[in-house]
C-alpha cells in the first residue's frame, strides 16, 4: 500500500537490495542508511540528479537502476559484467578482481617490476654471469639453476602462442 502511494507522489522505491549493497549505495550517494521513517532526517539523505530505470539489451528481465548526478560521489564505482553463460561471467570476474588487486598493490607499495618473464630473464642472465667466474660444484650448480630460469619466459612465450624460442633469444640478446 505504501509503495503505491509513493508511486503516486513521483518518489522511485527500490526494493530487494542485498544487505551488502546497502553499504555500497550509501558511500556512493553519501546517505546514511535508517531502518525506520522516524529515524529520517535531513542530514541523513542523498542525493542525485537522475534515478531511473534502463532497461538493458537482451529481454525485459535485464533491468538495472542507473544514478547520475551524484554531488559527492565517493570512492566508488559500478562496473556492469554481462556474458554469455555463468562460466564467462565468473571468469570475467575473477579477471577485474586480479587486475583490482593490481593497482591496490600498485597503490600501496608504489612499484612495480617487468612481466613476462622479464625478472627471470634478468636474473638468468646475470647468474650465468656469475657462474662463470666461480669453479666447481658451485659454478655448475647456479649454471644450471640460470637455465633452469630460462624455462618461465619460454613457457609463458609458448602459452601466449608466440615462438617461444624467438622470444626468449630476443630477450636474451636486449639484457
């Protein structure tokens, strides 16, 4: 009955909102949330410029609520991920939480090194270096322990699909 006198009146209810998005709504709009209209008072409210309704592509089922207009918006931010099946869209997500956890880590510690087996080259290169000016057991074990290295940036060459053996000499010779 309330929500149809609301209606009424022009004021947008959303109803059936996850318990964990309730925090997230409330830092983006900056309101606090209130667990009876007694409770509502104006220091408590946000507030937006447009809330509505959009239907997305793909069937009347796919509707999302859209805010703009936010005057404080925060530090938030919606990103939307749509797939074909479950699988894609679990993959999708597991992608934007590693690169997240990138630019947090990027964030904190401010820097970062060379992918790709970039390091490995690195380090193989200089301990093959190194081996050579020692004798012994002590020169042939980091020898091959500088070889041994070598098999990450092949591996991942040979994962991305490229030559691999290309790669590694390449990189082999820049260093």
């Amino acid at each position: 009955m309330s929500l149809h006198f609301l209606a009424k009146l022009g004021i947008m209810v959303i109803t059936d909102i996850e318990r964990n998005e309730v925090d997230f709504i409330a830092r983006t709009i900056g309101l606090t949330p209130v667990a009876h209209v007694d409770q509502m008072t104006p220091d408590k409210l946000g507030s937006a410029r447009s809330v509505q309704e959009v239907s997305m592509p793909g069937g009347n089922s796919n509707r999302v609520v859209k805010v703009t207009g936010i005057e404080n918006p925060g530090r938030t931010m919606t990103m939307l991920i749509r797939g074909s099946n479950k699988l894609v869209l679990d993959e999708a997500e597991r992608s934007v939480h590693d690169a997240l956890c990138v630019l947090r880590s990027l964030v904190k510690e401010r820097y970062m090194i060379a992918g790709g087996g970039a390091p490995e080259t690195e380090l193989a290169l200089r301990l093959m270096e190194w081996s050579n000016k020692q004798t012994g057991m002590l020169g042939y074990c980091a020898k091959a322990f500088a070889e041994a290295l070598e098999i990450i940036p092949f591996t991942l060459s040979e994962n991305a699909g490229l030559n691999a053996m290309r790669m590694v000499s390449r990189s082999l010779t820049l260093t």
